[in-house]
C-alpha cells in the first residue's frame, strides 16, 4: 500500500502505548469485512508520514479512537479526533471511540457515544464492537472489499485485556504501594518508537526489581511475550535465556551461538516481547537483543545513556512511604501498630528506603510489638532491627545487600571506599566536593592524596555512583543515612576505627571553617559546613574518649558564634553547652576557655538570662586581668560586653565606667578598630539612655568613622554603626537625617546578602519607626512587615527582636487609628517578651509602656493602669526619677490616670514628665509637644478652655516645626486646638485627642555587633 489510500471505512487513531488495542481492533474489524487503514501497517520506510496520513484520515468514511488517558494527554492523537469531529457537516459522525480504561472524557466524545471494552473479556468485546458499529449509518454504505489477505498460518493478535502465553516474572508484591509517576512514565518510554530500552538504576533497596516486577504484571497485556532474566551472575543469566528459548519450543543445541540465533529470530517474527535483566552491573554484562521488541534494565550502575532510556529511581516520597505502611502494617489502620507521629519517626529514620521498611514491617508483625516498641530497637540494637532474614520476595537484607557492595568497592576501588568511609561521619546530604579538595584542608593523608588529584578524585566518585552508594553532582555529594551507618558498622569490624574517622572528620572541619563568618562568602561557607559540624557532634557521643577534645570544642564555639549570628540561639546553646563540656578540666584561666566563656555570655544575655551571662564576663574579667601574653586579649573585650549588659540592665553608670576602662587600653594593648568602633557605639548607647543625647550621637559618629576605616562602607558592621547613630538622630529630633542613614545602612546590607536576609531587621525596625515620625505610615507597615517575615522564616521561635517589631507595629496601627488591631500587636509583644525577659528588664519596659499607651486610648484602663503602673516602678528603679525615659512612661501613665477621672494627679504626672523631657530635649523637641498636647487634654477635661487652648497651641507650633505642617500628629495638634476655642464640655461632642510618645530601642543585639 506504498500509493495513494483507497477509499476504506475506518482510519484508526491510537496512542503508541495502545498498540496491543490497535492490532486487535484492526484484526477483527478486517476479519469481518471492514477496511482499516492502520499506521503501524500501512505506513513504509521512506514515506511522507504527514501527507499519508492526512491523506488516510481524508478518505477514510471514519475515524475510530482507541481512547485512553495516554491518548487524550498527547496533541497529536488530539488532532486526529478532532479533525474528525469538525468534519462531519452532515451528521453522519465520522467520529467513534473505543474505551480501553477509565479515564475523563471530553464532552464532544461523550454526547456522540462511545464503545466501552474496559474490563471486557475478548468474545464479549468482539460482540460488543460489531453490534456497535453494525446498525444504522455506522455500517459501511457499499460492499465491503475483501479484506487484506491473511495467511491463515498466522496467529491473530491475542486480545490485549487477557496476559500473555509465556511470562516468567517473579510474583506480584500484594504490598507495592506508590511509584504510579514512575510506572507511567516507564510505560510511555517502552511504548514509544524510539525507546527499545529502558534501565532502572538507584541504590540496592531503593525498590528497583520490584518496580520492574510490578510494570510487568500492571502492563502485562501489552506484550504477547514477558521474560523476567537475572542477569547478577553470567551463568544464571545464560540459564534464563535458555529457558525462553525453550518456553518458545526453540530445540537445545548445546551451540549457544546457534542456539541465540535461533532465539533472536524467533523473538523477531514473533514481535511484542518484554525482556527484563534484573541487577545488570554493566552494559557490556547485557544480551543485545533484535528489534521489535522493548528491554527493561535494573541497575545501580546509572551509567546506561548509550544503551538506554536511563530512569533514575529514589525512595519513596514521605507519602509513598506512609502509605506503603499503613498498607504492610494494618492494611490501611496503624492504630493497632502504632501512631501516625510513631510511623512518621519510622519512615524518617529509615529514610523512606523500600527495602528497610519492608524489613521493619515484617519484622513488627512477625514479633507482634508495635512501631513504637521496634523504633526502640532501632535505637539501642539498629543491627539486629536491620538484619533480621530478608522479607518474602527478596534476597537479602538492606544490610547484607551494601555490605556485599562495600567488599566489592574497597576491593576494586579503595580511593572510593576511603572517600565513603569520610562522607559516613558527615551529614547525609550536600558534602561539598570542592571544599573537600581545598588546599590546607587536614585530611587523612591518603583521603588528601586522593582529593587533590582531579582524576583520582573524579574516578573514586564515579566508582561510588556506578553503585549507587552516592548521588553527585559538580556541587555536591549525598548518600542515604542508612548507607552511612552500614559504612559505619562495618568499619568496626574492619577498620579504620570509627573514633579515629570521627577526629579526622572534626580536624577537617576545623581547617576549613572560618574564624569569622562576617563577610558573605564566609557565610555562605559556615552555612555549607554547618549540617556537617551538627553530624559529628551527633556522633562524638559514642567516641568520646577518643575525640581531639580541644579541636572539638573550637569547632563547636566557632560554630556557635556563627549561629548566634544567624539568630539560630537554640542550636548555637546547645554547641556552647558541648563545647564548654569537651573544655571540662582545663585550667580556669586557659584562654580557650574564657574566649568559648566570653562568647557564651554574649549569647545568654541575647535571650535574657543575664544573670547567668554576667557571671561568666565576670569571671572572663577576673582571670583576664591576671597579666598573661596569652589572655590580655580578652579583657577589653570582657569590659565591652560587660558594658553592654550593664546597659541593658539600667546600671548605666557602672556601664561607662567598664566601657572608658576598656577605651583606655587602645594605646598599649593596641585594640583593633574594630573593637574601638564597638567600644564606642556601646558608650553612645550608654550615654543616650543617660540622656546625654549630644555625646551620644558624638560617640556614635566615632563609632562609624572608626568601622568605615576597618570595614569598608559595605560592610554589615558599619551599616550597624549607621543604625545606631540614627537612633540618637531620632532621639534629638533630626529625623530626616536618621532616615538617611537607615537608607543608607539597608542599602548596603541589601546590596551585600540580599533584601530578605537576617541583617536586614533592625534597620527595617528603626526605619519603620523613623518613616511613621514622617507620617509615612504604608511604607514604615512595609519595612516592620518585612521584619516579621524575615523572623519567622528562621529556627528561633522566641527571637529577641520579635517582640521589638510587634510593639513597633502595635504603635504604628495606634496612630493610624486601628486601636484594635494595635491592641492585638501590643499583647503578642508582651508575650513574647515574657518568654525572654523578668518583667523589670528595660526591653519589658519598652514593652509595657507602648503596651499601657494603646490600652488607655482603648478605653480598658484598668489593665492599662496595672501595666503603666509596673512599668513606671521598673523604670525609675533603673534609670532614676528624671531619666527621659522614665518620663515617657509617666507621661503614659498621667494620661491613664486622666481616663481613670483623677485629672488632678494626671497633672501632676505630665508636669513633671514634661520638666524632665525639657530638661534633655529641650523646648522644640517632639517629645515635648506630644507631653504639652496631653496637658491641654487634662485642663480641657478640667474644664479650663483657656489653659487648654494655650497649651493645644504650644503642642501645634512645635509640630509644625518638628514634624512638617501637613503630618498626621500636627493634624491632631490643630484639631485640639480648635477644640481648646470654645467652652469644654466633656461628653457633649467632639473632645480632643491624647498622643502618646512611642519607646524604641534603636540600637541592634550582639548578633551582628561583632
């Protein structure tokens, strides 16, 4: 049929999968005087596929669709049927469609009707199509020629629904469960022309043969022949082979050259054939086969690309793999076995790897204990949990599988075995190859050979792939968990001896991971590192004795300073924790300790347990100042931190005095700039919570000056110098300049690690506030919102800059008028505030005042009259009658008072607030108008509309000079002022508002200020 298409009834459209349905349609329809133009047999080599086959489709009376998902999914098969639906302008239907399985029709097809073969046996099929097709118009119109001529010799297709004659294929598992994306795309690759072979290749227990077990009965039906081979040892394979060729009546010769021929064209003439080598170590160990039929490998080896489709197999997905549980355990209901939190601690303990929990499955119920009691197992005996004998349907255990693998590696490659035996004590996932092979690395010596040898090093990582012990990509190295503790195991009984591995590992890890992780690419590299160091303090537990105690420690206090940076406060406790335990014994005055000491402490203050913070500076103090070469380094830095914690607490004095102290040591200890920059930037903190707000921003311009000089203007610790002068530039009323600053600083640290990162929050928190003083009220929502994002995307659940961002939203909806949700912001604060400080800590006091302030506006004025009440009694006992932060919280709680009815003491509250802010600020200060504006309010509820109106007046010509003629406070001020004109009438009509002066705390925690 190489010319043009006679006229013929049915032109049949079918997807490559459902060939089997194609044959067996055209058979019988020919069969029973039906003309089909069929592509699989009626298109020859060399012919113009697209023009035949519109020709077909054209004279052809029908198009007959063999309807499947794989035929909807796919646009070619898409155009065939709708060509036919659309040319069909008599209604004659040119379209009929045959259904092989379930899957959603279109609309088009269904209002048209369709011939449902699914779950048909052959005869019933048979029937039902004819008597379809045979009444009215769908019968041909003319005779019907004679049907191609079929040798009456030739088998007709078997019917697809029914398996083939001749299948060997190991039995179903009744537990396989998942891989439906994997099966299907293994069918399609089969099914398309130009696949003949596919290979399966991941790691031994991954599920591989059983995968390949599954597709071979799941798609049985597609194939007249289906032939399991394993192909692990020559013999047994050249076996198998025999027996197909037996099963296909092919005489043994005992010439297995003669013998193959025979088969390969057999298999030729017959077509439609499946054959499966299980556990193929090579492409070189695998029978080339003829065409027409399809091959399907199983392999570690990935290594198939020239040969075949290669499909990479992983474990289950956490869904899969709880399923696959549920379904082994108790058919569908674990609560005999265990809860859903005891089956997900399975399934992640044995990294949802097939074969392991086929293994754990088998062996609860063959014990009859419980998922809990067996996890139990795990812990204290994993060895016999694992090597128990294999499940029904494999060969061996996960254990006995990788051991054999592992003889195998070190045997054939020991540059890969010494590599793997490395990667066992690091973590699973993302082993960085090329810091691994970085020069100065303390590697074992032979490992160190190996890894700065390109080819050495590329040959031992292919080696580990070509048997799917790792995954690798030019980045990167990843092995299962359960391949690292087999690693382990054996290393026991063979050596080297794990606690030797472990010092290694914690000696490597020392050499590579930086002193400071301040600069980004520093960072970046702590960050690679980290999951590694987190490893092996998991393992040194079992090897303790053994571990270089002092390189342990260091590693695990670098670390910790790294992470205390990142705000990862639990983890970094923890290391600290560990790392003071390894340096148990050592001399009180060793410097590795008091540095390990020192930096503990920073972290202890940043999470509120001060007083255990300001035990360990004292004692990194006392030892310090001893005059040793070897400890001289840590006293001004004690003085520093110690300054800084005294702050905090309210002990100002104290503090300036530790701060000029450690200042005073600049020329003969010869102090980093660095140190001096944050030696000063603490004194301008110091200075501005005592009020001295121009010695404040003089001491913080120093501090800027000074980590420009040692940093450069990118860096993260100058744009920390910019944040905190700004906040004195608030504090004295220069808001556009502290706005410029903030910009500046977010800038910089935007520029360098990006808009989202960690650094990024306390120049987003104090921007917020300095953007709401300017009445920029969307934008400082946008800055404080950012912040909160940024915090909550890290580990830390109780961050010390949460409650810090809260109140500052909590303030920022107080003035924008949303007193509600202002109120919900403000109680979350506290909150967490609680969770980090005693209530009488100066950051609680920032809290509690915000808090009481947006309460008393609230109208709930006895909740606001306890907070303000408690918060005024914290502040004076800290910072003292006249502090300007004091009269903040007094002038909060005068204005409670005031809503509680007692005016007379309200004023006496705002007088003396407004003496002390004067005293600081001076006359043309924000504060002061806000505390002049809260006084007209207390006369006008007085009734005294003069006094009130003078006062209204003073608040709105310092707004107008402070804040700009058209910003929302000034807005309010004049309001009032209006109001104060007339006669007061509280009750009766509009009344005036109260503002209120909102606390902050401008200055950033320790974790940058390094």
């Amino acid at each position: 049929m190489g010319g043009a298409v006679d006229r013929g009834d049915f032109y049949l459209s079918y997807h490559p999968a459902d060939l089997s349905w194609a044959h067996w349609l055209s058979w019988v329809l020919e069969r029973n005087g039906y003309t089909v133009f069929v592509q699989d047999w009626d298109l020859r080599p060399g012919e113009n596929i697209v023009a035949r086959k519109a020709q077909a489709l054209d004279r052809c009376e029908f198009t007959l669709a063999v309807v499947t998902r794989a035929y909807l999914a796919t646009p070619a098969c898409r155009d065939d049927w709708t060509s036919a639906f659309l040319q069909d302008p008599d209604g004659r239907e040119r379209l009929v469609c045959v259904q092989t399985e379930v899957c959603d029709l279109p609309r088009q097809m269904r209002v048209r009707g369709v011939i449902d073969l699914q779950d048909r046996a052959e005869e019933e099929a048979r029937t039902v199509l004819l008597d379809h097709l045979d009444p009215g118009r769908r019968r041909p119109t003319a005779r019907p020629g004679y049907p191609r001529a079929v040798d009456g010799g030739v088998e007709p297709p078997r019917f697809p629904a029914v398996a083939p004659r001749i299948f060997h294929v190991p039995p179903r598992n009744d537990h396989f469960t998942g891989r439906l994306h994997h099966l299907r795309g293994l069918h399609e690759h089969l099914q398309a022309v130009t696949v003949l072979q596919a290979a399966v290749h991941g790691l031994g227990g991954v599920g591989k043969s059983q995968i390949a077990i599954e597709y071979a009965h799941r798609y049985a039906t597609s194939y007249d022949i289906v032939w399991w081979v394993a192909a692990e040892q020559p013999a047994v394979m050249q076996a198998d082979i025999s027996a197909l060729a037996a099963a296909l009546d092919i005489p043994l010769t005992g010439d297995e050259r003669r013998q193959r021929e025979a088969l390969y064209a057999e298999l030729r003439r017959r077509g439609r054939w499946l054959i499966i080598y299980d556990n193929a170590e090579h492409p070189d160990d695998v029978y080339p086969l003829p065409e027409g039929g399809r091959v399907l490998i199983t392999s570690r080896n990935p290594n198939w690309a020239n040969v075949a489709t290669a499909v990479s197999l992983d474990v289950l997905t956490d869904e899969e793999a709880s399923g696959f549980l549920d379904k082994r355990l108790s058919t569908g209901d674990t609560r005999d076995y265990g809860s859903p939190a005891d089956i997900k601690e399975l399934r992640q303990r044995l990294g949802n790897l097939p074969l392991a929990l086929e293994q754990a499955a088998a062996f609860i119920q063959a014990a009859g204990i419980n998922v809990r009691d067996y996890l139990g197992l795990l812990s204290t005996s994993p060895r016999d949990a694992l090597s128990t004998s294999p499940p029904v349907g494999y060969a061996r255990t996960v254990i006995d599988t990788w051991m054999l693998t592992l003889d195998k590696i070190e045997k054939t490659c020991p540059d890969a075995y010494g590599l793997l035996l490395f990667c066992a004590f690091l973590a699973p996932d993302q082993v960085p190859r090329r810091v691994l092979s970085r020069p100065g690395g303390h590697l074992p010596r032979r490992l160190g050979r190996v890894v700065t040898s390109p080819s050495r090093y590329f040959a031992a990582v292919s080696a580990l792939r070509r048997y799917s012990m790792v995954k690798a990509t030019p980045e990167e190295i990843s092995l299962h968990r359960l391949v690292q503790w087999v690693v382990r195991q054996r290393a026991v009984r063979t050596g080297p001896h794990p606690s030797e591995l472990v010092s290694d590992v914690v000696r490597w890890l020392l050499s590579v991971y930086p002193v400071s992780a301040g600069e980004p690419e520093n960072a970046a590299l702590a960050g690679t590192l980290l999951p590694h160091v987190l490893a092996v303090h998991d393992h040194v537990p079992g090897h303790r004795h053994h571990t270089p105690r002092r390189e342990l420690a260091a590693l695990l206090e670098r670390t910790a300073v790294f992470l205390h940076a990142s705000t990862r406060l639990k983890t970094a406790e923890t290391l600290f924790d560990s790392a003071l335990r390894f340096l148990g014994g050592t001399k009180p005055t060793d410097p590795q300790l008091l540095r390990t000491e020192l930096a503990y402490g920073r972290l202890l203050q940043d999470v509120g347990r001060t007083d255990e913070a300001q035990h360990l500076f004292e004692r990194v103090l006392t030892h310090s100042r001893k005059r040793n070469a070897g400890r001289a380094g840590l006293l001004a830095p004690a003085l520093i931190d110690m300054g800084r914690l005294l702050q905090e607490e309210g002990r100002l004095r104290e503090a300036r005095e530790r701060v000029t102290e450690a200042l005073s040591l600049a020329p003969t200890a010869r102090l980093p700039v660095e140190l001096q920059a944050k030696a000063y930037g603490i004194l301008g903190r110091i200075q501005q919570d005592l009020g001295e707000i121009t010695d404040a921003r003089r001491a913080y311009e120093l501090a800027l000056r000074l980590a420009v000089q040692a940093f450069g203007e990118r860096d993260s610790r100058v744009a920390l110098r910019r944040n905190n002068l700004a906040g004195a530039l608030h504090l004295a009323g220069d808001v556009q300049e502290a706005r410029h600053q903030l910009d500046t600083a977010l800038a910089g640290l935007t520029h360098v690690y990006g808009s989202a990162h960690d650094r990024t929050v306390a120049v987003r928190v104090n921007l917020g506030a300095a953007l709401q003083v300017l009445g920029e009220y969307g934008a400082a929502r946008g800055q404080l919102d950012q912040a909160l994002r940024i915090c909550g995307g890290l580990e830390l659940h109780e961050d010390p800059r949460i409650p810090m961002i809260l109140t500052g939203l909590g303030v920022l909806s107080q003035d924008d008028g949303d007193l509600p949700q202002a109120l919900r912001h403000h109680r979350a604060a506290l909150k967490a505030g609680l969770k980090l400080y005693l209530p009488d800590h100066p950051r609680m006091v920032v809290l509690s005042s915000n808090a009481g302030a947006a309460m008393t506006r609230e109208g709930s004025v006895a909740e606001a009259s306890a907070t303000l009440r408690a918060a005024l009694g914290a502040a004076t006992a800290l910072y003292g009658e006249h502090h300007p932060r004091v009269a903040v919280v007094r002038s909060h709680w005068g204005m409670c008072l005031a809503a509680a009815g007692d005016t007379a003491e309200a004023w006496a509250q705002e007088s003396l607030a407004l003496e002390d802010s004067q005293r600081t600020y001076g006359d043309r200060h924000q504060r002061t108008a806000t505390i002049q504006n809260s006084l007209g309010c207390i006369r006008w509820m007085q009734g005294r509309a003069r006094e009130s109106g003078e006062l209204f007046s003073r608040a709105l010509r310092i707004a107008v000079l402070t804040y700009g003629p058209d910003h929302p406070r000034t807005a309010v001020f004049r309001a009032n002022r209006g109001l104060g004109t007339g006669d007061p009438k509280p009750g009766a009509g509009p009344e005036p508002v109260a503002l209120f002066i909102p606390l902050h705390i401008h200055q950033q925690a320790t974790t940058i200020d390094r």
